[in-house]
C-alpha cells in the first residue's frame, strides 16, 4: 500500500465528471457524483477501455468503448455484480483529494 496521496483538488473535477489519475504505478478513476468522491480502477474488465472517460449518471459509470456499467460505490458490474473492478478509499483534506491505493 501506497498509503493516502493527494492526486487532484475539488475544483479538477466538477460534478458529474471523471478524470483518470496515476497512483503508484495504477491508472484510477475518479469521479465527483453529487459533491462526494469515488475512485474505482480506470480498466473496464471487457476490452479495457478507459472508465475515467465514460459517462456518469448518479453512481454508475458506463465504459465508453463497449456499454458495460459499473457502480463506483462497490466496483461491481451493474449486470453482473461477479464481476469487479478494484475500488480505492478517498479522502479529502480542504481541498485535496487523497486515494489510497
């Protein structure tokens, strides 16, 4: 574990937006739904397009390549809760924002 390392400031990522960010070597996801932050792996499990690109509605993202959604709360698929993509803690620190991974 990399420990909580700051990758981006509220005002990088409006709400209803992703942006995908590097953290000790994984490319991570991260989304701003409704003001609260969440960060789920950046590869969809399908073909491995970029999630941080995909259109966000609520908390479930839709990887831009092929369709397949994901819940940012758990990393699960949204047809298939088997299968998950990895989900990393965020915090924030005025206006830091902090993933562990």
């Amino acid at each position: 574990m990399a420990g909580f390392v700051k990758v981006a400031r509220r005002d990088e990522i409006p709400e209803g937006s992703g942006k995908t960010v590097e953290v000790a070597g994984k490319k991570i996801a991260l989304f701003n739904t409704a003001g609260k932050f969440y960060a789920i792996a950046d590869t969809c499990l399908h073909r491995g397009g970029p999630l941080g690109e995909g259109e966000l509605e609520g908390t479930i993202v839709t990887c831009p390549w092929h369709g397949w959604r994901y819940d940012l709360t758990t990393g699960c698929n949204t047809d298939d809760p088997k299968l998950k993509v990895a989900s990393f803690p965020v915090r924030l620190e005025g206006d830091d924002i902090l993933i562990e991974a």
